[in-house]
C-alpha cells in the first residue's frame, strides 16, 4: 500500500517521491502570489504546483494555502535535481502527483517524456 504525497509533505521529514508532469506559466499568475509578497519570497521560473489536498486549502482561498512558499528538493531518478518554491495549485493534481513549471522540469526531465517519477524533500 503506498503512501500519497499529501501524507508524505504533512510528515516531519517531508520526504517521499511520486510522479512529476509539467506546465506552461506564461500567464504569470500563479496562486500564491499574495502570500509569496507577503513573505518576500521570490519564486523565480523554477517552482511546483500542488493539489488541493496537498495544499491544505480545503475550500479555503487557494493564495492562502499553509504550503505556500515551502522549498522542495525534487530529484529525477538519474539523481538530476531541482530546488524549487511551492507557488501554485494545480487544479487536476491529486495527492499522488505535483506539477512543474517548464524551467524547473527541463533541469531533470524532458518535456517529450511529459510525466517522469520523482523524490522530493522539504528543504525550507
């Protein structure tokens, strides 16, 4: 029985792994952008978008959402890795599966292969 990301991110260590996909930011709204502001925390174009479960948003207002900000060390199998900030939600993720934005995924994957398996920790 395997365990979901959402158990794995809300453990002390943060550890886990899973699967990664990526998608296109050019809109440039990203839904924490209030809360990153907030925190001084400059997301770059290498960040991660989170499932609402994940994110702890619970019919709350998604910019509010407590992962927010937190820094991941996500990792290919081949040991490329990537540091990135959690910055947005991803509507069709489940707690089984976190999306990349195209900067951060093209450091440990192809965008052809679409979808690569992954390990991550909270790093910050």
């Amino acid at each position: 029985m395997g365990v979901t990301i959402g158990a794995i991110l809300k453990r002390q260590d943060g550890g886990g792994s899973g699967k990664a996909s990526f998608y296109d930011t050019q809109g440039g709204f990203v839904a924490c952008t209030d809360i990153l502001k907030e925190k001084n925390i400059d997301m770059g174009t290498e960040f991660v978008a989170l499932g609402k479960e994940t994110m702890g948003e619970s019919g709350a207002d998604p910019r509010r959402a407590e992962w927010c900000g937190k820094k991941l060390k996500v990792k290919n199998k081949q040991g490329g890795e990537v540091e990135v900030v959690v910055a947005d939600l991803c509507p069709s993720c489940n707690s089984s599966k976190i999306d990349l934005s195209q900067d951060a995924f093209s450091k440990i994957g192809s965008e052809s292969d679409g979808v690569i398996d992954v390990s991550w920790e909270v790093v910050g």
